[in-house]
C-alpha cells in the first residue's frame, strides 16, 4: 500500500469507478446525511449532543463494553484463527478441500440461526454445560448464555473465516525454503517463527485483525440474541435510538461516536503492525 | 575411514518409488565434490538428506567422525545454498548474512565484523542496507553464498546455484565461488545437472543416475575414463562404433566393424556385442601417419562452433561419428566427402552393448 501511494495516478484506477459510485450514493452520503444529525441542532451547529454524551457515565460503559468485546473477539479469532491458517495453506489434497469447506460453508448459515443455534448450546442445561460436567472440570452446570463469555465466543465463532482467510492467502506465499535455510543457518524452530514466519505473516495478521474488529465492533444481531437488553454496546444503543427510543439525535452522535473509534483503531493498528514488521 | 563426510547406504523412496538406492560416498576435508546426474536420479534427495531437512529410509551420515544422522538441520553446523536463494525476503541483505550469527547469540559486535567481512568476500559491501527484492540474480546468488558461509559451517551444499543465471554470469560466479571456497578451505558437495560446471568446479564428481552411483572420480578420468556407458553418455560427447568382440587379453579387446577392426581398452569376452568410443577431439582427420585405428567414412555435416570445428560423419543407424578439431584441417572438405580418421587404441574404450 506505502509504495502505491507514491506512484502517479493509475489509469486502471477508473476500473473502481462504478464501485466508487455505488458506494458513494449507497453507503457515504446517507451516512454523512445521518452523522450530521450529530452535530446539527435546530440553531445550526452544535457540539452540545456529543458533549451530552460524553457527560452521560452510562455511555462511557458502553463505549467500554464495545471496546473490551471487540478486542475478545478478535483476541480469540487471532489465537484460534492464525494455526488454522497456516494448516489450511500448508495441506494438500482432500485435507485442503475439507478444511477449506468448514472454514467458508459457515458463511452461508445466516447469524440469527447461528446465534439461536448458539443459545442451545450455552444454556444452563445446554451441550457446553453437560460436556464441561462430565469431563469434571465444571462442579455444577453454568449458564454461558447472556453472559459476556457467550457472548465472545458466539461472536468470534461467526468472525472466524475473516480472520483465517486473510492469513491464509499470505501464508501461502511464504517459500517453504525459507524455513529451511533459518534451519541450515542454526535457528531453532522458535527463532525461525519469531524471526521469519511471524513477520511475513504480519500483513495478513493486520487485515485479518481488521476485519474482525470492525465487524464486531459493529455487530447488532448478535449481541441482541446472546446477551440480551442488560448489556449494551454502541451498535445496539444506536439501534435502541433509532427503534425505540425515536431519538435520532442520539443515535446519530453515537454513530459518530462508533465510527470515529472504528477508523482510529483500524488505522492505529495498521501503523503499529507496519512498525513491528520494520523493527522484526 | 578418515574421510570428512561419510555417507553410508543411505536410501530414500517416495510413495513406493525409491529414489536413492543405497548410496555410499565420502568427502574428505576441504574438497569439492559434485553430484551430477540428469533431474530426478536421486542427487538432490541426498543432499537434502545430509542437510537434515529429509529423513533417510535407511543409512547414515557422519560428518567429522559425529553421527548426525538423526540431528535436526539447526544442529548440524551444515550450510546450504539453495537454488533459488531462499533469501529471508523481509530483511536487507546484511541483516540476510547477519541471521545465522544472531540465530546462534554471537556477540553484536562479533556480528558486525563477521557480515562486512563476508558481503566484502562476495564483493557486496556496498548493498549491506539494500532489501533483498532489489537485488539481480547474480548479487541474489552471492548473499546466498555469504549468508550460507558467515557462520563456519563444517560442510557446504550447494544445490544448482547457478541455473538460474545467464550463461556469462554464471561462468564468473562459477570461477568466483571456487576461489572463495578453496580460500576458505570449506568442504563443499555441489549438485548439478550440468556437466561443464561439474568438471570445471570439482575435485571429484560423482555420475548419479536412477539413485546409484554410476562413477566416482575426478573430472578427467569421468571425461577420458568413463567407467559405464551412462557416464559415457552423459558427459561430454563420444562416437560410438558398434561391433562384436573377436580378441580379448590383457585389458585390450578387438572388435570386429563395418569399418573394419577396431583396438580398444576394455575386457569383454570374445564374442560378446560391443561398441567403441572415443572422444571427439581425440580422433584426427586424414592423418599423414596412421596411429593405431583407422577408418574411412562419407562426411555429411561440418558445424562450425567458434573456437572448434565439429564434423559429423555417416554411419550405420546407431552409431555416430564426431570429430572435433581446433580447425578444418587444410584441405577443401564438403559433405559427401570421404575422409580417413584415425584415433589410437588407448583413447578407445569398449563398452559391452546395452541391448545383448
């Protein structure tokens, strides 16, 4: 991406010029139509509804919530999601095909039946409780259900596929020579993943980290069907605005508020991952 | 046996097919040696075997007087230069050279001196802090080699490094690496499947094919001496004139031809199909004073090749006649000519025919 910017203008750029399009009436300007609801009061502008927001305590724990399960769900994605990427590039045949299968086939089962499909295994007398029971590492059967930890791993569970996909796609780049010459040179298996393999992987680490994050910094349905009213994060306080409460100006400030905080850490991370892979 | 690398039996299949079949060779302390062979006869499994990163069926590896047989590549102390380089792509050509002395905890400053002695070896001092993906071919092949060499490693293999560089490049790199290797005193297994590289870089070079060794030898006795008829074939040119053997004694054969009798070295039986080879640059054209073997064909071909002239004669289906001269020898020659040739009986080698 640092060495495009540099390049004069392409002209296969114009090839994105009907996407560009779409996106702009679709998606930008009723979005920029919405956002200004945030800062346009009946005198003109103002900044007094996101000051209102800010003095409200009750926003800053949603603004917590919303951040604490993005970063869980990403957190468990990345753990769960970075072997699976390497096993899936590195396998052959039917292995591949199979694998490749159960990461994408997920996509096609809409979130409402996952997340009820969820809640009947994180009830109290659900399948997670009777195996945690049995295998006796639970003394008495636990309800994940409307609980954060539910909640994460119901969502990290719909999120997966973005994570492993991107590092898949760079993973099966990476020359397996590579890994052999670090190991004709003396490195150890750990100091060729710290010092070859972790790098190159990086890039897709970031995209896959992106993905995930924005989408679950975002996710309505989910939280709704996994946890429920009690809980709240920015995505549902904006929904609970706009349906029910019927205050738009609420809900656009705290749309604002959700997209600020998207972009900062989206593009904050994209820096950070830029300054490992220099200094790795 | 006080040889540096010993490789004993060693033999590898893959999904039934076996590739190496049992392959014995030593290297001793600071030599060069090649294994030259056609693609797929089993070279580049046995080196990838005595680097560790390929498990034997069967056999051993002993590297100075150690069995490192079952030791993982990381312990071995055994540097490989791959054919594509294998260059970490992510970091400069210093930090490139720098990665097995920091893999191994050598002191910074250690590291420092270590790289700028090593990129200044391969004459690539002045592209320390160049990424690798900017660089050519040839300097590609030259951090390769450095980075491969900057931690001392006891044995070097070397897996074609060169095939992937233009002909006039590669004949530099080739003369370069063997000044630096023999200026290092490194041991060195070369793998190749060129034969002028083998016989110009080697001490000695072992002829693989179909995952045996066919011969072990220094290059002018693989080239004048070739010890079956693959190697024969497989280096260099030969004519080759087809007969049946009608005396034998004292390592001397004679045969009988369409050209009429031939004297070779060799022992077969009398009786046995046989063909006589000879190298093309030891047979002279209309020679004043017949030494040993003379014949007389029809010239069909002269194939003019800048420093050498080739000419090629017709023979029976099967057989072939090539002479090669520094020049056409003075005379007005066109094919269709018939020229005497003459070749003595020691560069003439009988080699019982593949088909009886």
């Amino acid at each position: 991406m640092r060495a495009r910017a540099r390049e004069p203008l392409d002209p296969v750029g114009w090839l994105a010029l009907p996407a560009v399009a779409y996106l702009l009436f679709i998606y930008a300007l009723p979005l920029l139509l919405l956002l200004a609801h945030a800062v346009m009061g009946p005198q003109g502008f103002t900044l007094a509804p996101l000051a209102a927001f800010f003095a409200d305590p009750f926003n800053w724990q949603v603004i917590a919530n919303t951040l604490r399960i993005a970063a869980l769900v990403t957190l468990v994605c990345l753990v769960i999601g970075y072997p699976t990427a390497f096993a899936l590039a590195w396998s052959a045949g039917w292995t591949q095909v199979i694998l490749l299968a159960a990461i994408i086939l997920p996509l096609s089962v809409g979130v409402v039946v996952k997340a009820f499909a969820w809640q009947i295994v994180l009830r109290r007398d659900g399948v997670l409780s009777s195996a945690m029971m049995k295998l006796g590492l639970w003394d008495e059967p636990l309800r994940l259900l409307f609980t954060e930890t539910g909640l994460v791993l119901g969502a990290a569970n719909v999120f997966l596929p973005f994570m492993i996909l991107p590092i898949y796609s760079v993973v099966k780049l990476i020359d397996p020579r590579l890994n052999e010459a670090g190991a004709t040179l003396g490195a150890t298996p750990v100091y060729r993943f710290r010092r070859v393999v972790l790098p190159l992987t990086l890039p897709g680490v970031v995209t896959g980290v992106v993905f995930v994050f924005s989408l679950s910094i975002a996710m309505y349905v989910i939280p709704s069907l996994l946890i429920g009213d009690r809980f709240q994060t920015l995505a549902t306080l904006i929904g609970r605005s706009f349906l029910f409460m019927r205050n738009e100006q609420l809900g656009s400030t705290t749309a604002t508020v959700l997209l600020v905080l998207a972009v900062a850490v989206v593009v904050g991370s994209g820096v950070l991952a830029r300054r490992l892979g220099r200094s790795a | 046996m006080s040889d540096f690398l010993v490789i004993t039996r060693a033999a590898k299949s893959f999904a039934g097919a076996r590739v190496l079949d049992g392959v014995d060779l030593g290297v001793k302390r600071g030599e060069f040696v090649s294994l030259l062979g056609p693609s797929g006869c089993g070279k580049t499994t046995l080196l990838r075997i005595v680097a560790g990163l390929l498990a034997p069926d069967a056999g051993t590896v002993r590297l100075d007087g150690e069995d490192i047989t079952a030791r993982p590549p990381h312990r071995r102390d055994v540097g490989v230069v791959f054919q594509n380089y294998a260059l970490f792509p992510h970091l400069t050509v210093a930090e490139n050279v720098a990665f097995g002395l920091a893999a191994r905890r050598a002191p910074r400053e250690r590291i420092r001196a270590t790289v700028a002695r090593f990129l200044d070896l391969v004459h690539m001092q002045d592209f320390a802090d160049r990424s690798v993906r900017a660089l050519s071919g040839g300097q590609q092949q030259r951090v390769a080699v450095a980075r491969a060499l900057a931690v001392g490693p006891k044995l070097l293999l070397l897996d074609e490094p060169f095939s992937a560089l233009d002909r006039k490049l590669r004949e530099t790199m080739q003369i370069e690496l063997k000044r630096l290797l023999r200026e290092l005193s490194t041991t060195a297994v070369f793998v190749t499947h060129d034969q002028d590289e083998a016989l110009m870089m080697s001490d000695r070079i072992a002829v693989i094919s179909r995952g045996a060794i066919e011969q072990l030898a220094d290059p002018a006795t693989i080239y004048h001496r070739p010890a079956t008829p693959f190697v024969l074939g497989f280096v260099g040119l030969s004519t080759r004139i087809s007969g049946s053997v009608i005396e034998a004694h004292e390592g001397q054969v004679v045969l009988s031809t369409p050209h009429g009798r031939l004297r070779a070295s060799g022992s077969l039986p009398p009786g046995a199909k046989a063909f006589v080879a000879v190298r093309p640059e030891r047979i002279e054209v209309a020679p004043t004073a017949g030494k040993g073997n003379q014949i007389e064909l029809p010239l069909r071909d002269v194939v003019f090749q800048g420093s050498k002239v080739q000419l090629h004669f017709d023979v029976a289906e099967g057989d072939r006649v090539i002479v090669e001269a520094a020049q056409l020898p003075n005379l007005r020659i066109e094919p269709g000519a018939r020229l005497r040739l003459s070749f003595a009986a020691a560069d003439a080698i009988a080699f019982q025919s593949e088909s009886s």
